[in-house]
C-alpha cells in the first residue's frame, strides 16, 4: 500500500531512518525536486503509531512543494518526522544520528527547525551535515524566522485588503487575531503600528496581558474570538480553526494569518468562497519564514529577505487573479499556481548546477 500511496501523493522518495544506540526513528519525505533540492523542517512528535508519522510526513512534505513553488523559491519540496517526546527523548546522539541520514542524501533534503525542535537541537544536526537551514547567526545562519513570517503575513494582509477594500491601510480596519506566539506576537505589534483595533485570545494568559499592556489589543475568550465584530479573522496558532461549527460564526470579510492549514478541508473552503468571504491561502501568506531560511543556500543576507518578503504582496495578487480567472477560490487558485510554475520550469530541466547548495558564507568551526 505505501508505494500506492505515494502514487497518489507524488512523492518521489521516503527514506526510513533508523539507529537503535541512539534511539532514533524518522522518516524522510522528498515530494518534488523539480525546482531545486527539498527543503522542510523536522518535526519531532510522540505519534502514538508509525502510520501516524508516515501520514503526517507525506501531508507535511507535499504542502512545502506547493509553499516552496509559489514562494517563487529554486526549492522543492520535503520534510522530516523524528518519532519521540520532544520533553524527555532529545539526545546529543539523536541528532547527531539524523544529521547522519540527512547528510547521507546528499542534499536532495534540506531541513531546518519544526514542532519541537529548535536552534539548540539544530546546532547537533549541523555537525554532521551542512544541509541545515535555520542554524545560529554566528554560524551565518538566518536565527529566528518568526519576525519574517510576521512581516510576509503583512504583506499579505496589504493584498488582500487592497482586494476585498480597495485600500491597503492596515489602520482602518480591525482584527481578530487567535494565538499569540512568536508570530502571531510580532504579527499584532505590525498591526498595532499601523493604529489597528486588535482583538486577540491564546491559552497563555500571560500573552495576552502582554498583548493587552504592550500593544493595547482587547482580550477575547478562546471560543469568543470568532463572534467578534472584526473586519480581518486572523488565524496564528493551530490548523482547521474555520470549520463547520466556527464558520457561521465568523462576521469577519477576510480571513489571512500566519497558522498553517486553516481550512478544516476543501468543502470549507468552497463555503468561504460561496459566503463571499476573501480567504488568504495560508501557505502563500506564511512563507516569510521558509524564504529566509533559503537564503541562506546562496548566502544569508538581512536586507534581500526583507526584500523578499515584499514579494508574498505579490503572490497573494496573483493568487486573487488566478481565482478570478478560473472561477475557482482562492485555495485552489494557489495549488494551480504552484503547479504551473512546477510545470513550466519542469520544462527547462533546468541543470543541477542551478540548484546544488551552496551555503555560501557558513562558518563551520565553533560548534
């Protein structure tokens, strides 16, 4: 059954990575290498069975091709899972051994941090191969993404506003913004700069009394955020949050945030489309972070990722087109768009010498 299923999927490679001494079980999912090598972060998660981690692989890996492709980015796409409780079964030998496996693909894989892993763990995996992203600024890495993910889901927000209003000023209109991590964080400090009405909620009241002290952001109830009277629903922590039960609730005309998979499946986001509510594709708008981190293929530059956020305005715009001109919504318009950059340039067969990483600028010594 599993070659079956990666027929349905399209993956091209899933590599099952074992070491009894240090405790290690991963896996591998290389989905699409037609632009570029597959880059992913690793995700580590106590996954109650081994199907469970292949699942979520394969789901992870195929949404970073279509992430990658309409990021505009030489990458393709892949990811990896580490079975274990990130709380009690992260070891020196751990991931020292999965830099092993990865390093042994030679750079078709690229990873970087995920769901309980980061820069620490990172720094062990980077001993043993080059092809980490995300490593620490004094290995002339790129550090924390989350102030790119936050600045790119501005620049989608711009375009979508401009799309449904008619203007881009943030200022004039108010948001409902659910989770306040390190994204969503930094997302409400842009919003408040701008003179926005922010109402935000989170599990963590503490970072709600900092939303609220720091940023003047009106507190929420958990379920109360989707009630709010808000022109924008801003989604910013778990996936499937516009659903059967929360969608009729929501008086939001926009909905655009930084959580990965905010549609609970594809017949929500027909009934979005058919509410006439402008939904932002999630992965377009949350690319910041993976376009900063693949900077550094060529060679980390502050000013060029900033400037490359800029262009997540644009994907969202052509996103909106496409949407327009198929009389499709707007997530089936971002698929199409990945895949049509997939197959144009698929077409080039462009040479690997295109895409071979190159990590210019890495320090290597000072582990």
């Amino acid at each position: 059954m599993i070659f079956e299923t990666l027929e349905s999927y399209g993956h091209e490679q899933v590599v099952f990575c074992h070491n009894k001494d240090a405790g290690l079980k991963a896996i591998i999912a290389i989905h699409n290498t037609v632009l570029g090598p597959a880059l992913g972060g690793t995700r580590m998660w106590p996954y109650k069975t081994e199907q469970d981690a292949l699942n979520d692989v394969l789901r992870l890996s195929r949404g970073m091709t279509y992430k990658n492709a309409v990021a505009g980015l030489d990458i393709g796409g892949g990811k990896a899972v580490i079975i274990g409780d990130p709380a009690t079964d992260k070891s020196e030998a751990l991931f020292r051994a999965f830099g092993q496996f990865v390093q042994s693909l030679g750079g078709r894989y690229i990873t970087a941090e995920d769901v309980g892993i980061d820069v620490n763990d990172m720094e062990y995996v980077y001993r043993e191969t080059e092809f980490v992203t995300g490593v620490h600024q004094v290995h002339g890495g790129s550090g924390d993404p989350s102030p790119f993910t936050a600045y790119g889901t501005l620049q989608g927000l711009m375009a979508s506003l401009n799309k449904r209003f008619g203007d881009e000023e943030v200022g004039k209109y108010s948001y409902a913004v659910q989770g306040l991590g390190h994204v969503g964080m930094e997302y409400v400090k842009l919003l408040k700069e701008r003179g926005a009405k922010i109402f935000v909620t989170d599990i963590n009241q503490g970072l709600v009394d900092k939303a609220v002290s720091e940023y003047g952001a009106e507190a929420v109830g958990l379920d109360e955020i989707y009630d709010v009277n808000a022109d924008v629903y801003s989604p910013c922590a778990l996936g499937g949050t516009v659903n059967e039960q929360t969608l009729p609730r929501l008086k939001a005309k926009v909905i655009c945030g930084a959580a990965n998979n905010q549609l609970a499946n594809n017949a929500i986001g027909d009934e979005v489309a058919k509410r006439g509510i402008l939904y932002a594709p999630d992965y377009a708008v949350n690319a910041g972070g993976v376009m900063n981190v693949a900077l550094e293929i060529t060679g980390y530059n502050r000013e060029r990722a900033m400037r490359m956020m800029r262009t997540i305005y644009h994907n969202l715009t052509r996103i909106f087109e496409i949407a327009e001109r198929d009389s499709i919504p707007t997530y089936k318009a971002a698929d199409r768009m990945a895949e049509e950059r997939i197959q144009v340039m698929g077409r080039l067969k462009l040479p690997m010498g295109r895409t071979t990483p190159r990590f210019q600028g890495r320090i290597r010594g000072g582990h």
